[in-house]
C-alpha cells in the first residue's frame, strides 16, 4: 500500500483520538467548575452579617420615690424624696393658683452632689418645637433684679427642662432667682418659653438647701 492510502487512515485515527481525549475531559471539567460553585457557596455562606446597630436607650429622666413633707412657708413647700435605693433629696414646688395650670411653673431641687431647678408647665410660644428628652438647651433667663443669665438645661421625658448646678455653689447661682420678683425665659432652641412671678423664691431656695443639709447629705 502506498503512502497515499495511508494518509487518510491517519487522519482519522487522529480525530478520533482527539475527540476522545475531549470527552475524556469534559466530566472532569465539569466537576472541578461545580466543586469551585459550591465552594464559593459556602465561602457566601461563612459571612458573617454585621448586626444592625443598637437603638440607643431612652433619655432618663429624674429619680423620685416616696415624699414626705419638711415646712411649708411662702407660698412653697418643701418635700423630701426618697427613691428607692438612692439617696434622699429635696424639692421646693409653689401651689399652683386657679386658672394657670398652663403657666410655667419653677421648683427647686436639691441633693447631695447636684442640685439645680426644674421648669416645667410651659408651652414654647413661637417656634412649634416640642422638649426632646436627653437633648442639650441654651437657656436664658432674664430677671427684674438682677443680671441676665445664660444656663444649660436637659430635656426630661415629661416635657420639663432641668438646669443642673453642683451643689456646693447652688445657693450662689440661684441668687439672682431668689431676690427677683418678675423672671421671663428663653431658648434659641424653643423660642420664648414665658414669664413667672417668683415672691417667696428666697425662702424657697433656702428652705430646700437647708432640707439637703439635714436629710440629703447623709
């Protein structure tokens, strides 16, 4: 046979041999690429998904506990608080006189670390803004006797604004508020806030510090 026969018969082995080779191959292929897609699959599934963050906690407000009665004088009264596994403290709160129940109203608070007032009853006149509890407000007072003032106050839950003073100066920064009989407030914050009489704050800002020194400091 002469190598013009023997040309095609080569051929073709050859095709057929790589053709086998292929289908050898393929199920091979096939299952490197699945291994590889279940890999990534479990690879997605190891991820860990960040949490979503934590709300944060609600805005305390003041503690407060059973009172008793300490004097009364002025117009004020004087009570003390005891909240249950805290310390005692002191609150100076006026009567409340027919038809201002939406008139700001002032107590005097007094413990042994902190001591301040609490203005509350109020409703802001010309901004709509509402209390948010926990949120910071410039608060500026201004008095009949006496300088203008510039104090910080904390929004509470009920609405009300606590200006928080050390205790140890109380008595010095609530003095323009104890010899003034006419107060107006006032915050960028909330807009004017409105204006109380305070007659017989003195004896109220006392009255409450010296309730501190007997039944708070202890």
């Amino acid at each position: 046979m002469d190598r013009q026969h023997l040309a095609p018969v080569v051929r073709l082995r050859l095709a057929l041999r790589d053709r086998r080779a292929v289908r050898a191959a393929t199920p091979s292929a096939l299952l490197t690429g699945a291994l590889l897609t279940g890999l990534a699959l479990a690879l997605s599934a190891c991820e860990t998904v960040p949490p979503p963050p934590a709300a944060a906690p609600p805005a305390a407000g003041l503690a407060d506990g059973p009172s008793k009665t300490f004097s009364s004088g002025k117009g004020w009264t004087v009570t003390i608080h005891t909240p249950p596994g805290g310390k005692p403290f002191c609150v100076a709160e006026r009567g409340i006189p027919v038809g201002q129940n939406a008139a700001p109203r002032l107590s005097f608070r007094t413990a042994a670390a902190e001591s301040g007032f609490i203005l509350s009853g109020f409703t802001p006149s010309d901004s709509g803004a509402t209390v948010k509890p926990g949120e910071r407000y410039d608060l500026a007072v201004t008095s009949d006797l006496g300088p203008r003032l510039s104090l910080s106050a904390r929004g509470l839950p009920n609405g009300s604004l606590y200006v928080a003073v050390p205790t140890k100066g109380f008595l010095e920064e609530m003095e323009p508020l104890a010899r003034s009989h006419r107060v107006s407030f006032r915050s960028s914050g909330l807009g004017d806030i409105g204006t109380m009489l305070l007659s017989g704050s003195s004896w109220a800002i006392n009255a409450s510090d010296e309730c501190r020194i007997l039944h708070a400091e202890s």
